[in-house]
C-alpha cells in the first residue's frame, strides 16, 4: 500500500504524549472519525477515510492486528514542531 497523497504519519502514542500534545498551545490536537479501508499489520500503515479524506496513517504493527476494514475509529492528532 503506498501512501495517500493527503497522509499523515503518527507513531505510538500512550497518555505521556498525547498529555504533552494536548499542552503545545498549538491548538493542533483533535480527534476525526474515521473508517477503516486497509490494514497491513506488517507494516502498521492503515488506509482511513475520515471525512471523505483518505489518509494513510501508521501505528505501531502490533497494534493494528485486530483491525479489519470497515471497522470505525477515531484517530487522535497532533503536531509539535
């Protein structure tokens, strides 16, 4: 799966950087809803459509090997720079 033009890439997050995120004073944290279009649990990568958006975003393998397309989501983004 190559990535969608509009991607986003985003590693593990546990509470520790997602609290760090949420306190950037960048205002650039939210949550989308979004559906799942692909998985491979090889690479982690996941092909989502949130909002008539699709984006390719990774996780950490292990952690998409209980996802199957068509499942819904939510993803938590942010950015620091």
């Amino acid at each position: 799966m190559s990535p969608a033009p509009a991607s986003s890439s985003m590693g593990h997050m546990d509470h520790g950087p997602m609290h760090k995120m949420h306190h950037d004073r960048n205002d650039s944290m939210h949550k989308m809803p979004a559906s799942v279009t692909s998985v491979d649990a090889t690479t982690g990568l996941v092909g989502v459509d949130a909002g008539g958006m699709a984006l390719t975003v990774h996780f950490p393998p292990k952690s998409v090997a209980n996802l199957k397309v068509g499942d819904k989501i939510t993803l938590h983004m942010g950015y620091t720079k």
